[in-house]
C-alpha cells in the first residue's frame, strides 16, 4: 500500500496542497474551520509528514544542538540535566554531542571545531555550546556568518555578539582561599585546572589575590598544575605528601580533584581534616558512590542545573525570536561548609 501523501490529504480534504502544507506548519493564514477539516482527513489517513520535507518549507529542524565538554563527567551531567529540563517542555528535540570521549587531550581541539562545523551541517536551530572555553574568534566567526544562534556556557568572551552563562570564578576561588585563611590556614596549596582553560586561571588568579590581600607570600611552588580530573588530584597529593612539610591546607580546583586528594591522602593515613584540611570547587555531593567513605567535602557550590535551563531557555528565546538581545548571565556560588576543613585556632 501506497504511503500518504501531501496530496492525498487535499484531494480528500477538498483544499489545494499550500492549504495543507500550511496547516502542517501551523500558520495563522488557514481559517479554524478549514484547519479542523484537514487535521481531521489528516487523522483518518494515518498521515506522518515526512520531517524532511517539513524542514525545507519551513527552513527549521525544531532541533538544538549541544556540544558539551565530556557527557560522562559528573559536572556537565547536571548542565545536561537542565538544558533537557527545559528543552523537554518545548517542541524542540536535542542532540548532545561529547567532545571528549577517549580522545587525549591534543587531540581535544581539532574534534572539537570539527563537532561545531557538524552540528551547522546538520541544520540544527541553534547551539549550547558547554565546554571548558575552548571557544575562539575563528569558531565566533564560522557561527555569526552562518546566522546560526548559539549561547556558551562557562565562558566570558569579550566578542558583544556572544551570549554566555557563567559564574564569577575568580571570585569563588578568592571567597574559598579567605576561608581558609580565616580558619589560621597560612601555607596553602593549590591545586589548578588546565591553564588553556580562562577557568582554571581565573580560579587560580582568586586564589593569588586572596592571599595578596591577607599578607601572605605566594609561594610559586605551592601552586601545582592540574587537568580537573581524579588523577590528577590524586597524583597531585602523593607528590604533596612526599615533601619535607605537610600544608595546612589544600584548594582544588575542582571537587573531582578534590575527591582523588582525599583518596591518596587516606591511603597515606594522613586525617582530612585533624591533619590537613581540604576544599573543592563545583558541590558535586552526591555524585560519586565513593564519596560517602570520606569527610563530607567543604566546596564552593554551583547550580550547574539553573545554568543548563537558563542556556536553554536564552536558545528557545534566540530561535523564536523572542529576544535579540546578547544574553551575559552570572550566577552566584556559595561556600557549602562541611566537614573536610578545620580551624586552626
């Protein structure tokens, strides 16, 4: 049997084929009463328009690319988990795409442009762009020329035509490291993100200010490197714990690292907090099994799942219409005191 078509429906319905084409798209030109007489032949056939088609008269796809940074990491889970929070009540779908898989980091950059240029082929409706900065002028460029709207999640670029989400992380890494200090911690680690990331450095730039600020000398060796991973925080306090001096106090950049600090350091028998005392960066409490076998972890917290639905909802609004100006949100972060720091007066 023969499949229905476009034309099937208007000979029944008696209307020409641009009366139901319009139906199908909704449009405020068909009277109500010839709109129910063809969604009722529609009916009664068993209709299905073909997408395909339906996207080259109305030049949209109802689909919204996002391109995030890792879909497997605990922290763009809960991003992802508030842009579907909100596409979800929409008409429009998603298509997630990771950046990250098993790829190392060198390679990261190139898949990345290349995910970008993907989604554009694919006629998405707009993009989420939620990565760790990775975002530059070539990319602005390729994405303006295209008229294509697109928001960025955890970036600030000085290009006006950027809509952005973000938080102030240099000001939630200075309120982490006065913490500290406030507690009588005076020799503090930190442990960073990957320095291509404008994250990790404003975190950084928080940290070196805060004890500016307080009269306390940076040490350059109490600043080591990261990558915002487990390991790395892991490996990071192994080579701490092999120093002649212990800190009194280490800063991560991130609540992952955190979490394989406080795992080499129970390895090592060395007390979180009776021994050292520790802080993240993100409130990702609750996402890690292993996390219950350790101190309940003091963090600056972020609401990573207001983040997502607010990108989203910019996106919606970007693609409707309903707002053209540049979107640049902040949200605020706040200090979840815990159990993984003690004070040392």
């Amino acid at each position: 049997m023969a499949a229905v078509n476009i034309n099937d429906i208007a000979k029944v319905a008696n209307v020409s084929r641009a009366t139901v084409s319009r139906v199908l798209n909704n449009s405020p030109e068909v009277s109500e009463t010839t709109k129910q007489k063809v969604l009722k032949v529609i009916e009664e056939l068993n209709y299905v328009p073909n997408a395909a088609a339906r996207t080259l008269v109305r030049r949209k796809t109802d689909i919204i690319g996002v391109l995030v940074n890792n879909v497997a990491d605990a922290f763009w889970g809960r991003i992802i988990r508030g842009i579907e929070t909100n596409i979800l009540k929409t008409r429009y779908n998603a298509i997630f795409v990771n950046c990250k898989t098993a790829l190392d980091d060198w390679a990261y950059k190139p898949k990345f442009k290349e995910n970008i240029r993907l989604l554009t082929e694919g006629r998405v409706d707009g993009i989420i762009i939620a990565t760790t900065n990775e975002l530059e002028q070539e990319d602005i460029e390729f994405l303006t020329d295209r008229n294509i709207p697109f928001v960025v999640i955890q970036d600030m670029l000085q290009d006006k035509r950027v809509n952005f989400v973000n938080i102030d992380n240099f000001k939630g890494a200075y309120t982490a490291t006065k913490y500290l200090i406030n507690l009588g911690h005076r020799d503090i680690v930190h442990i960073t993100g990957p320095l291509e990331s404008r994250i990790a450095v404003e975190r950084s730039q928080g940290f070196e200010k805060a004890l500016l600020d307080h009269g306390i000398p940076l040490n350059n060796q109490n600043i080591l490197r990261g990558n915002f991973r487990y390991n790395d925080g892991y490996w990071r306090m192994k080579q701490i714990l092999s120093w002649g001096r212990k800190p009194t106090a280490i800063f991560f950049g991130n609540d992952l690292m955190a979490y394989g600090g406080m795992q080499a350091a129970k390895e090592a028998n060395v007390r979180i907090p009776e021994d050292m005392s520790i802080i993240g960066f993100d409130g990702l409490a609750g996402e890690f099994e292993f996390a219950g076998l350790m101190p309940p972890l003091t963090t600056m917290h972020q609401p990573m799942i207001k983040i997502g639905e607010c990108a989203a909802q910019i996106i919606i609004d970007k693609i409707d219409g309903v707002s053209e100006e540049v979107q640049h949100i902040f949200f605020d972060v706040e200090l979840i005191k815990r159990d993984s720091c003690r004070s040392l007066k």
